[in-house]
C-alpha cells in the first residue's frame, strides 16, 4: 500500500544541520495497523509527514499503490491526499466551525453536493456517537471528543489510508483507550489502513500488528509487533518495552 | 444651535463618516490581499519565498514611514490621475486609501499569524489548494481578529480624515480647524470634538460586539 525506500530528510536549524530521517525503508500492507515508535525527536513526526508529502524528503521516493508520489506537484498530489487521511495530536479543528461543518470541510474541498455532503456528515456523527454536538463549536468538546471530530473528519472523503500523528498523546488514559477502539474499528469495519506514530507503547501493544522503531532518524527494528514484544533486537525497544528502567522519562 | 450651525455640522458629520468608510473599504481591498501574499511568503508558510517576502515588506515600510500630511500633498499627482482633481472630498479618499493599505497588510498579516499553524497543516493534508486554504481556513478561522482590525483601521481614517482638511477635504477635522482654530469658536471646535468622539466609541463598539459574535475559540 505505501512504500518508502531510502528516504532521507535534513532540516536546517540557525546554520546547523539535523538529519532528521537517515536511509528509511519501510512497507505498509493493506489492513495493517502499522505502529512507528520512538521517544521525542527521533524524527517520527516528520517520518509520517513524508507519507502523504506534507514534508518533501532530500533524498528517496515515496510509493503509494506503486505510484511514486513523492515526484508529483503539491496539485498532482489533490487525489492522494484524498485518499491519505491524517489527524493529529493538537486535532486541529477549524474554531470557528461547528462539529457539522468541520467533518464536511473535506468534501466541500472536493466540491460535492450538499445534500450527499450532509448525508454523509450524518452518518459519521453516528459512527463517533456525537450527533448531538453537530451545531456545537469545538470549543465546548472534550479532548476526546474534539479526536472524534477530527477522525470523522479524516474519514470524510472514504480514505484507504489514516496516517495518526501521536493522536491519543494529549489524551487521558481512559479516553486513549476508546480513541483506540474506535481506530480499530475503522481498520476493522471499513478497511482503512492505519499508520500512528507513538511514544507510548501500551498504543502498540492495543491495537498495531506491525512496528518499527525509530531512533536518531533511523529504523533500528521492523517487524509483527509479536515477535518485536517477544525478542526485541535493539537497546532503544527493550528501553521502550521496558520503561521502568528507562532513563528518558 | 442655529440651524445653519446645525446643517453645518450634520454635513461635516456626514463627509467625516463618508470618507472613512469609503477609504476604510478601498484599503481593505488593497491592504487584505496584500497581507495575505506577506503571510503566505513568510518562512515556513504555503508559498514561502524570502524574496518576494522581503521586496513587498519593504514598500509597505516606505508607505508606512510617510508621515499622512505629507503622504497628501506627496500623492497629488497619482490623486490628480485618479480622481480626476486633487481638491475635495473624493480627491482625499485616494492618499487616505494608499496611506491605510500598508497598515492593513500588517494588520491581517499579524491576524493570521495567530492561527495555530497545525490547522493549515490539516487542510493540507486534505488535499485543499492555496486558494481554498485562504478561503476556507485563513480568512474565516481569523475573522474575529481581521474585525479588530478593521475597526483600529477606521478610527485612524477618522483621524487621518481629520488631517484631509488640509487638501479640502471637508468633513468634521475641515470644521473643526475652520471655525475652531482660525475663527476660534470655542462652541463649534467643542462640538466638534464631541462629534469625532461618538464616531470613534461607535466603531469602537460596533466593531467589538461584530468580533466577539464571529468568535468561536472560547
């Protein structure tokens, strides 16, 4: 489903340079709930960025169904980003939206009638079980339930594809937890693809069945999560499987 | 009051108000799309270019250094193409336009640097073009902030139209300078004063209830 060879990616910061992402290789399959994990600044957020290109890398090429992507023009991309929803940590919302308009804002992009808009709106609500905050403004919604609108809102225009940028990181445990339901839902009742970054492992361990673990902008291991759980190779995923003895907490 | 009084200063009134917002509307439309084009080309933003970030910062920092007095009579010739004379009410509305623009840009360039940058980061990520992004996220997530805006704008045209009298323009600063300072009517260049104070409490209000109603963040 998504491919990324080789891919490399540097920042400039104040004349000093940052390798963000170093020779990443890396495959997603369709159905999968594919977990990248790494500690702050291992480069992970800038890693799912270049799936759907909102980062362009240096070096590499990025894949989607075999169509390399990363060559297109931010206008080629349109179609695929339709087809790569995201959400993210902060969610993102539009404030001065209601909960309706903000899930129908993709497909008002894509220039569909208002009537299938609002049918289709409708049925979302019912999926993240908010019909009744439609005309309230993100504003009065809980943390978790502004992640609600905002995957409602990934999931708008049918995408194969849900990229999650540390989704549940701002959130209580509790509410991690139905976030992480309701993800695994939409892989399991509408065959969406995930790819979530984490810090957290308890993320993975709940609802991926692949992992990779990044570090200082590498891959230092890419498997099932089982077999990742049951024999980790590196030192950074015993640290993270192990975070009592872990010295970044 | 006498009547004459009155019509007097019903038509400064009238003039003041008419040049502020017929200015205040023209430097929108020049200053709000130049804003936008000096938010979009900053670092990191959708069409970042440090050069043409740098070339249109520096002429809206010469048009903002001019002092407005001078800006005036500077302008005579433009207003001259423009409005066909440089004497009079219209003639004023061309420097008054001009001189507010650059303030504008900056104005709507700093309302859009409070939108937290994830939320253009999400349009993206759905597939939204630059235009649709202005359109539907820009322009709307930071309209209680461009409504300020707007109205910081018109209360200095009221000042600045003040200022046209210089140029014939009319209006209540006309007035005031007239009667007030040449005639030294104390009654008039009083009223007067009152008059330019409703004008500023009433955009003042009208422009705080317009933003607080647009704002949805708390």
């Amino acid at each position: 489903m998504i491919r990324l060879e080789n891919i490399h990616k540097t920042f400039l910061k104040k004349h000093h340079k940052i390798e963000a992402l170093r020779a990443i290789n890396l495959q997603v399959d369709k159905g999968d709930i594919f977990g990248i994990i790494g500690y702050s600044g291992s480069g992970k957020s800038t890693l799912v960025r270049t799936i759907n290109l909102l980062e362009r890398p240096d070096k590499g090429a990025v894949y989607y169904k075999d169509v390399e992507i990363s060559a297109f023009s931010e206008n080629q991309l349109i179609p695929y980003r339709h087809k790569i929803g995201m959400i993210f940590q902060q969610f993102n919302l539009l404030a001065s939206a209601t909960v309706f308009d903000n899930i129908a804002l993709p497909l008002r992009l894509q220039g569909i009638d208002s009537a299938a808009i609002s049918t289709k709106v409708n049925e979302l609500l019912v999926l993240i079980g908010l019909q009744e905050k439609k005309e309230d403004y993100p504003s009065s919604l809980s943390g978790g339930q502004k992640q609600r609108v905002a995957i409602a809102r990934a999931i708008a225009s049918d995408p194969e594809v849900l990229l999650c940028d540390e989704a549940t990181s701002a959130l209580d445990p509790q509410t991690t937890r139905t976030i992480l339901a309701l993800l695994q839902e939409i892989n399991q009742r509408l065959g969406i693809t995930i790819v979530l970054i984490t810090h957290e492992i308890e993320v993975v361990r709940a609802i991926c069945n692949k992992v990779a673990v990044i570090s200082n902008g590498e891959i230092v291991e890419q498997d099932s999560v089982e077999n990742v759980f049951a024999q980790p190779q590196s030192a950074i995923t015993r640290e993270l499987l192990n975070p009592s003895l872990s010295l970044h907490q | 009051m006498s009547e004459s009084t009155y019509w007097l200063l019903a038509k400064g009134m009238g003039e003041t108000l008419y040049m502020t917002f017929t200015a205040g509307f023209f430097s929108f439309l020049i200053g709000l799309p130049l804003g936008i084009f000096l938010f979009l080309t900053r670092e990191r933003q959708l069409l970042e270019s440090p050069g043409w970030n740098r070339v249109l910062s520096f002429f809206v920092n010469i048009f903002r250094s001019i002092p407005f007095i001078i800006l005036i009579v500077w302008m005579i010739p433009f207003t001259r193409l423009i409005a066909g004379t440089s004497i009079g009410m219209n003639a004023a509305i061309v420097p008054l336009s001009i001189g507010a623009s650059p303030f504008v840009a900056r104005l709507v360039e700093n309302s859009l640097l409070e939108i937290p940058y994830g939320v253009i980061e999400a349009a993206r990520s759905m597939g939204a073009t630059t235009f649709q992004i202005i359109r539907k996220v820009l322009i709307p997530e930071a309209l209680p902030s461009l409504i300020n805006n707007a109205s910081l704008t018109l209360i200095t045209l009221v000042g600045y139209s003040a200022m046209g009298g210089a140029v014939g323009a009319g209006g209540l600063g006309h007035i005031g300078y007239q009667y007030g300072y040449v005639g030294y009517d104390a009654f008039i260049m009083n009223t007067v004063l009152i008059l330019l104070i409703l004008i500023v409490f009433l955009i003042q209000f009208t422009g705080d209830r317009l933003s607080r109603y647009v704002d949805h963040r708390k």
